[in-house]
C-alpha cells in the first residue's frame, strides 16, 4: 500500500504542562508523554525550584537523568510512525503533550529536546509552555 507521504505537509506541536495546573485540550492526534514518575525532578533542590527547564542548568540536570534519551527516542519514534502512518495525503499535525507535575522543569527541559531533534531531523515542529509561569507547585 503507497502512503503518498508528504514531508513538506507534516508539522509537530509540541507542548509542555503540569498535570496539577490541569490537563491541556487532547484534540486530534496527541501522543503524551508522562513524566510525573520519570527522570529527576529539579523542584527537589532548592537552587533549583524556582527556575525553568529552559535553563541550561536546569535542562541538563533533566537530560542527564538515567532513562532521558530513552524517553526522547522512544518519543521521536512514535512521533515519526504517527506521522508516517497515514494513507491520507491532507496535512497531519501531531500534538506531543510533555507532562510533569508543576510543568517547570522535567516537562519544559523534554519538550525543548523532542522539538529541537525533530526540527534535526527536518520534521517542523513549534514547542509551547503553557505553565512554565504559573507558581512553583509541591511535589
């Protein structure tokens, strides 16, 4: 079967969020990632807690955690066969939805990645933070 897959017509939304800021909307084709129970979490230290993911600092801290790249390439893989799964030749859009618990750190630092390998790999993709202003939450 011939997919008649388009590069040119394919885009990825990617947006970060806490869970305890509440769930973004889940139309269309959304993949989420949950990282509520994964990767270290910059909010458990002091220096850390009031800074974003965005921060050199901070995303390092995320991105070197033990099951990281696991995360970002599993993530870019489903990505990929979602946007190569269709037989439909219309314009996809593909919504990844990066949660953690405050929506700060884990989720802003992993968003960040996903959309920069994708943009690597020539896949459009536009990341957006929707609680990365919103006060610093407990664990």
């Amino acid at each position: 079967m011939t997919t008649n897959f388009d590069p040119a017509r394919r885009k990825v939304e990617v947006t970060s969020f806490g869970f305890l800021h509440g769930f973004p909307d889940t139309s269309g084709t959304v993949l989420l990632v949950n990282l509520t129970q994964k990767l270290r979490d910059p909010f458990a230290d002091p220096q850390m807690r009031h800074r974003t993911g965005l921060e050199p600092e901070v995303s390092h801290h995320v991105l070197s955690s033990r099951g990281a790249v696991t995360v970002l390439e599993e993530t870019l893989g489903q990505v990929e066969a979602l946007l190569h799964g269709w037989a439909d030749p219309h314009f996809k859009i593909v919504r990844v939805l990066v949660g953690c618990r405050g929506g700060r750190h884990r989720s802003v630092a992993m968003a960040e990645a996903i959309a920069s390998a994708l943009n690597d790999r020539d896949i459009p993709a536009l990341v957006t933070h929707l609680h990365i202003d919103r006060p610093v939450v407990g664990a």
